[in-house]
C-alpha cells in the first residue's frame, strides 16, 4: 500500500486531470442531452484546436489565450455548420453517431498529413509551474483548466436553468412539438446549441495543447472515458459531467496508485457499467 | 423436388466447392491473402448484423468477442501447446458465452437500447482489452503465432488460411440466411421495429436477443481464431482496433444490415477499396475515403444498397399475380352464448408507479364469451389495467389469472402463448414490415394450441373458425415436442417460418384471412406509413386475431374514428365475439359501450366502482357523478 502523501497527491492530480475530462465532456452532453446528436467528432475538433494552438504558439509565437481567442469562434462556426448538414438530411441519433464518427476520421487523417503521427509538446513557462500546498504540488496549468471548466460548467447550468434560451432549449429537448406550439424556436436554438459544443471543444484544445501530449492518435484516447463520465454525469447536464470528470479522474488516478498504471481504463469503465446497471435515480 | 428447382442449389454447390479449391490452381499469395480478408471482413460484418442490423441493438463491441478468440486460439496453442484446429471452438464458445453473460444483465434493462448499448459495448472492449494486456494473456509483449504448426489442407500455408477464411464465411452466410427465413429472424425483425409489441404479439425477445447475441459473437471468435494465424503477431494495440467496430458497421450499414447478404456485399466493395489504397501506399488517405463513403451511404442511402436495390426493382417491376384469398367463411351471429365458465379472474390486482397507485386492488371477473366493456374517467386505471393483464406491466400484488391458470408474473410472451391478444389504443405496428408481414407474426407466435398449459376446453375458442378453411397436409396443428419451442431447432429443421408444426403456407393463409376479415384485403404489401388510421386500427384488430386469442384485450379501438368506420368497427366486434372470443374493451364512445357490451366495469381512481348491465350502469347517479359532476347526478 503506497503512502498517505502519495494517495494525496494522486487524488490531487486525478482531481485536477479529471477537469480535462469534464471540460471534453460538456459539449458532447449538451449536445446529445439536448438536441440528441451524439458528436464523436468533438475529440477531433478538440485536437484540431489543440494542434492550432501548437501551430500558432511554436510557428509564430502566439500567446495560447490569443490563440484560442481566434480558435473558439472559427470552433463556434465549424459547430453550426455541422449542425447545418444534420438539420438538412434530419439525421437521427444513431445516423449522427456514425456521421461524427467519419468527421473525427477525417480530421484525423488531415492532422497526420499535417502535423505527422510523430508526438509533439508545447513547452511554455507554464508547463512545470506548480503551487507547494504542504506536502502536495498542484501544476498551475491543471488548476486553471479545473477553475476554467468549473466556471464554464456553472456558467452554462445557470444558463439552462435561469434564462428564457436555457429553458426552451430543455422544453424542445423534451418535446419539440410541444416546444414549437408554445413558440420556441427550436431550430435557432440547435444552432446556437451546437456553436457553443464546438466553441468548448475550441477551449478544451487550448489545455490539451498546454498540459498533454499530441499525436492524431491520442484523438480516440479519451473517447471511452469522456463516455463514460458524460453518462454518469446525466445527459445534458454540465455541471454533472464536470462532477463526473473529476470523479473519474480521481478513481483512476487512486487505481493507478494503488494498482498499476495500466489498469487505469477499466476503473471508469467499471464505474461506468456499475452505474448503467445500478440505474440510479438521478441518471 | 424438380430438376428446376435443384439446378440452381446445385450450381452453388458447385460454385463454393470451386471457391473452397483454387488454392489447388497456386496461384500467388497475394490473391489467396486478398481474398481472405475479403471472406474475414464479410463473416465479421455479417455477425454483427445477427443482432445489429436484424435487432437494431447497434454494438460497437464487436472487437471484443473478436479479440477474445484472437487471445484464445493464441493462448492456447503457444502456452498450452494446443493443435491449432482444436483451438477454434473453443475460439468461438468463450466469446459466445461472454456475449451470454453481458446480454443476460443488458437485455434486461429496458432503457439500455440504442446508443447507450452501443457504448456500453465499446466500454466492454476497452475493458477486455485492458485486463488481457496486463494479464499473464498477453502480458504487454505481444504473442509470436510463427511456432504454431499450420495443418497442410492445401499446398501453402495461405492457402490453408484462405481455406479456413472461406468455410467461416459460408457457415456465416448459412446462418445468416437460415436466421432471416426462421422464427428467430421474423422475431428479431419485429424487435427491431418495436420490442414491446413484439413480445406482446408472443415474440420470446429475452431468448431471441441472446440466442443472436451469441451467434453473433461466437462467430466473430471464430473469425478471430482464424485471423490469429494469419496475423502472425499479436498485440492488443493491434487487435482491440476502433477499426474493427468502424469497418464492421460501415459494410453492413453500407450494404443493408438488415439483408441476410447486404453486409457481405458491403464488404466486398470496402475491403477492395482498401486494399487498393493500402497497396498504393494511401493507407491514411484510403480511411478519410472510406469515411467519406460512410457519411454519403447514411445521408443519401440509409437503409444501405441491398433495399435500395430491391426498393427500385419493386417499383420497376409488376406487382405479381397473387393467388386468390382464402374464403372467408361467413360469419354466424352469436352462436355462443356467455356461458357460466370464468376465463379472466383478476385479484386485488395493484399497481404502483413510484408513489402514484395507478390500480388499487381490482377484482374482476370475466365470463367465456362475454364481451366487457371498460369505462372510467382519463386516469382511471383503464388501460393499466390491459396493460396489467398482458404482462406490459409486472404487477405490484395480486393476481391474475386466465382460465385458472396464474399469468399475473409471467413475461408478456408468455401470456401471449397462453391467449392473451390486445391492440394498442394508437397503433403500434411493425414499421417495416408489410400488413401481411405484421399479420404473419402475430399469427407466427401467437397461441400455442399445444401448449402444456392447455386449457378445459382445449383449442382456442377461434380455432374451429380457422379450421373450416383448408389446411394442406391434414390440417397438423398440434406439434407437441418440446424441442419446437427452441428456436434453434426450427431453424435447423425448415427453412421457412413456422410455428409448431404449420407451415408457413398455412400460417400465410390465415394470416390473409384475417386481413380479408378485418375488411384490409388489397393492402397486403402495403407498409403501415400507407394506410390511413382506420385501417391501422383494424391492422391492430388484425394482429390481434390472428393470435387467435381466448381473451382480446381492446384499447379504445374506436377513438378517432368517423360515425360510418364507427359502425362499421362495432360489427367487427359482432363477428369477432360470435367467433367464441371474449372481449374487454377500453372504450369512451358511450354508444359503443352500451350497443357491445354485455356487462360493463366502471373504474375510478383505480378501484371498480360498479358493474353490470350497461343501462343499469350508465342510470347509476353514482357513475353519473364521476363523469360529468355531482350536478348532473340528480
């Protein structure tokens, strides 16, 4: 059994990498929570940010916050086009499964044209930096990405919850002909919906490009687990899916601890299938 | 049998026997290697469609059971010292039994269709993955096949592999086939479409689903036990491939999933693709070009090419002579009066949903012959009450019973066997299946005559009705063996659906009787999106009868109706009662209810609140009151 100082800091660093998993898994709940499309291809724009934020950062120099500043407006387009071809052809959920899935293949293969399958690492001034609380270091980059999603998980439940938009966008998810008769504006509001998926998947890049390592095959390393937490985190719900992230986060960084590195996949996956099968209320 | 019918049987016999042999011919490896990835790619995707394409749960955890055989012919022939051959049923059961295992908890759970079952599969690839990469299984080195003898069937080792790659491929194909033109695939197609229904209709979906689910994996291990030798070196990078999922669904959805020989064709057309691009040196290129090809085949081709095709010959092709319908015997006016015999006892039946009690304590009995007429106010318990007694619903407490026999806990296709039919209050069809489609299952898995639960009075009240038209080969309508309640075993024995002894011709005969019955003659081929609501309701009513039910369990069949298809609905009822049958109908057209009825059972809040002759319960101030306000009660 490894040392309280090193579970510690495992579940300080699982905490904090579950922010990442949060941050992946808010766009992909709204949009399959609320418009029922489930976009497999937010990984992929998540890398693409990523590897942008690289580009513009080693090529040119760009500070990362410029660079995604740029980044998750271009996000936000990308976001409605997408929207624009599943309105037009009325694609279902499943259709939209494999459609996103063929959009994250695609934007795979035009990285490693790009950028090569080699690995690459943004070093900034950032990268090492760490806070000393006691016994236990907390990376500065991983902090604010928890702080960022934290804000932007709150942000949007207040914005589901307390707005006009927010709660004809959860009317029309539950019943859009009904929605429609009392006047929301559906289609609009899907529109709106999708950018704001995408444009997360733009702020979710920056970090990726910041605290991770790149390579177009790391696109489909989160696929599973991001799954998994925007299940448990209950579709459509993003401070869920941040809670559920840094639940997961934490499980599989103790497991690493306790276990081995390598069992680290089957943790969320258990939890995962524990859930699915416990069916809880809240689910 | 004739010459003509056998040419064609023989020429593919030929054919696969030719197929099985050009190894002998020597020629390079690089066809016998094509084309056993061509064969490995067809048996693949059309084992996922086994359950995917034929039963709608889309799994993206094909690579699981895949792997699984990988692993298990791996392990046991380098570890274990094995003869590669002995190793391949082994190949196929573990994963068969694994797919068992993860069906059996699933399957159970209503809200875990569509995509949360296609992600739950795939987190069970992860899963297996992972604990065979850190296990003594592969133990993160990856495993060396070169040492594993190759038994010599043909003159070179890829030979040998193409053969093994061929014969997997047609057994896939058999079973396929087999599957589409058994009960097992006409259940699966019903599931596909709606799942409830088709356990209401008799459809066993718990054993169906299990029985493909397990089909389906246990091929894909055999295929994986193959693919073993052919790969040579196996990692769990390489084996628990997203690419393995990906291709699988693509072929399938590409060429049809729901066609016996639409996935074969999709992967015949995809792995040329691909090979052409991977010996060009476009790998990379040949996957943006093969999603490319998936996104255009969803959008524009969503049903896949094989029903496109056969869609476009349909409408380029004459509709075909069809043999005149079966006579419809005239229909003699009640000939059976309501006699003394209890058929549905229902007591203290309750129902909670979470803290709404939707039945609190009914007790009710119905009389052989009788027709009952159900009414109450919205949310008075009504169609919970159907829904109760055929088993839609499990029970809170109480019982219920049908002729004595207890139903109150048993699967809804059991009490369907046992003659227990109802019809929806909005139809609920089998969207892609034809009126005569829709029919012929009812008819498939309705009442069991044979069942070992047979009632006093034997047959089904309907079923000397049935008998008056003729029935080729002496009429066998009792098939007593066990053995024919196994799906499995239907399909070993015939080719064409059947249900217990009958022939599909017969089951096709009664089937289009009660579609000239129920006034729908002419729509055979229709699908449901092309009849207008009447006539969904009386393909309800169709379905329904052709189960040739004891009980029939209407819900609201007259809602939405004209005044004349009002009418002419309520004389249905007529002929269908002086058939034998007893009815309870859900009604709220006050004229039906007293015209039909020969008693009537006022619910409220749950409980009976009266019953009896239908004047006397329509004068009663107490009723009166629950309807329409204490004011109007005087």
């Amino acid at each position: 059994m490894p040392s309280a100082t090193l579970l510690g800091q495992a579940l300080i660093s699982g905490v904090l990498a579950g922010g990442l998993y949060g941050l992946l898994a808010m766009g992909l709940s709204l949009s399959w929570g609320l418009l029922r499309l489930v976009n497999l291809s937010h990984f992929a724009l998540a890398f693409l940010a990523a590897y942008l934020v690289y580009e513009l950062g080693t090529s040119y120099h760009v500070a990362p916050w410029w660079s995604a500043a740029m980044i998750v407006p271009a996000m936000f387009g990308i976001g409605v086009a997408q929207h624009w071809l599943f309105d037009k052809f009325r694609v279902n959920e499943l259709a939209s499964l494999l459609i996103t899935f063929s959009f994250a293949v695609i934007l795979e293969v035009g990285i490693q044209l790009y950028w090569t399958a080699d690995f690459r690492r943004y070093e900034t001034e950032y990268s090492t930096k760490s806070i000393k609380a006691g016994a236990f270091f907390i990376p500065v980059l991983d902090l604010t990405l928890c702080i960022v999603a934290g804000l932007l998980a709150w942000g949007t439940w207040l914005w589901l919850r307390r707005t006009y938009v927010g709660k004809a966008l959860r009317a029309a998810a539950e019943d859009p002909g009904i929605a429609a008769a009392y006047g929301v504006d559906h289609k609009r509001l899907a529109y709106l919906l999708s950018g704001i998926g995408a444009g997360y998947a733009g702020i979710a890049g920056t970090f990726i490009a910041l605290i991770a390592t790149l390579a177009p095959a790391e696109i489909w390393a989160y696929l599973g687990v991001v799954f998994a937490v925007v299940i448990i985190g209950r579709l459509g719900n993003p401070l869920g899916a941040l809670l559920a992230g840094l639940l997961i986060g934490a499980s599989e960084s103790l497991a690493m601890a306790v276990l081995a590195p390598a069992w680290a996949p089957v943790v969320s996956f258990s939890v995962l299938i524990v859930i699915l099968l416990w069916d809880p209320e809240w689910l | 049998m004739n010459a003509a019918r056998d040419l064609p049987r023989l020429g593919a016999v030929l054919a696969i026997g030719a197929m099985a042999l050009l190894p002998m011919a020597r020629l390079p490896a690089f066809y016998d290697s094509f084309l056993y990835l061509v064969f490995f790619w067809i048996s693949l995707s059309t084992s996922w469609a086994l359950l995917s394409g034929f039963a709608g749960y889309f799994s993206l955890g094909h690579a699981a059971f895949f792997g699984l055989g990988v692993y298990v012919t791996a392990d046991l022939t380098t570890k274990f010292g094995w003869p590669f051959l002995a190793t391949l049923p082994v190949a196929a059961a573990l994963p068969a039994l694994l797919a068992l295992g993860i069906g059996a908890i699933v399957f159970r759970l209503r809200r875990l269709r569509g995509e949360l079952f296609a992600l739950l599969t795939l987190s069970v690839t992860f899963v297996i993955a992972t604990i065979i990469l850190n296990t003594p299984i592969d133990g993160g080195g990856g495993i060396f096949m070169s040492a594993v003898p190759l038994p010599d069937l043909m003159p070179t080792p890829t030979g040998t592999i193409y053969l093994l790659g061929f014969v997997l491929c047609v057994i896939t194909l058999l079973i396929a086939w087999k599957v589409v033109h058994s009960r097992l695939g006409m259940g699966l197609f019903a599931i596909h479409d709606d799942e409830d229904v088709a356990e209401a209709k008799g459809v066993p979906t718990l054993r169906y689903k299990l029985t493909a689910f397990a089909l389906s994996a246990g091929i894909a291990g055999a295929v994986g036990g193959v693919h073993a030798m052919y790969v040579g070196f196996i990692t769990t990078s390489g084996i628990f491939e997203l690419t393995v999922p990906l291709y699988v669904v693509l072929m399938s959805v590409l060429g049809g999933a729901r066609s016996w020989f639409g996935p074969a064709i999709g992967a015949t057309v995809i792995t040329t693709l691909l090979y052409a691009f991977i010996s060009g040196g476009e790998a990379m290129v040949g996957r943006a070009i093969v999603a490319v090809i998936l996104i255009s085949a969803i959008l524009w081709l969503p049903e896949g090419f094989v029903p496109a095709v056969k869609q476009w010959l349909a409408r380029h092709r004459r509709a075909p002579a069809r043999a005149p319908l079966a006579e419809v015997a005239p229909v003699v006016p009640a000939a059976r009066p309501v006699s003394d015999t209890v058929l549905l006892q229902v007591r203290g039946a309750t129902k909670r949903f979470g803290g709404l009690q939707a039945l609190g304590g009914v007790d009710l009995d119905v009389r052989q012959g009788e027709i009952l007429g159900l009414v109450g106010p919205n949310g008075s318990g009504k169609t919970t009450l159907i829904n109760v007694v055929s088993g839609f619903y499990p029970l809170t407490s109480g019982s219920v019973s049908v002729a004595g026999v207890e139903i109150g806990h048993l699967p809804a296709h059991e009490i369907a066997r046992r003659g227990v039919a109802r019809t929806y209050q909005i139809p609920r069809p089998f969207v892609n299946m034809t009126v005569l489609e829709n029919v012929v299952l009812a008819a498939t898995f309705g009442m069991e005559d044979s069942s070992p639960f047979r009632w006093g009075g034997g047959a089904s009240p309907l079923s000397h009705f049935v008998r008056k038209w003729p029935i080729r080969d002496g009429g066998v309508m009792d098939d007593s063996s066990d053995a024919a309640h196994d799906p499995s075993v239907g399909v070993k024995r015939r080719h064409l659906p059947r249900r217990r002894g009958r022939k599909a011709s017969e089951i096709r005969d009664e089937a289009l009787h009660w579609i000239g019955f129920t006034g729908l003659a002419g729509k055979e081929d229709v699908l449901p999106a092309g009849l207008n609501l009447h006539e969904r309701k009386f393909l309800e009513l169709a379905r329904a009868l052709a189960a040739r039910p004891k009980l029939l369990l209407l819900d609201e069949v007259l809602s939405g109706l004209n005044p004349a298809e009002v009418d002419n609905a309520i004389r249905l009822v007529r002929a269908i009662r002086a058939q034998g049958a007893t009815i309870v109908f859900v009604e709220h057209l006050m004229r039906a209810v007293v015209e039909l009825s020969d008693r009537v059972a006022v619910l409220n809040e749950g409980r009976l609140f009266a019953l009896g002759a239908p004047r006397d319960v329509m004068r009663d101030p107490r009723v009166v009151s629950i309807y329409l306000g204490k004011a109007y009660a005087a």
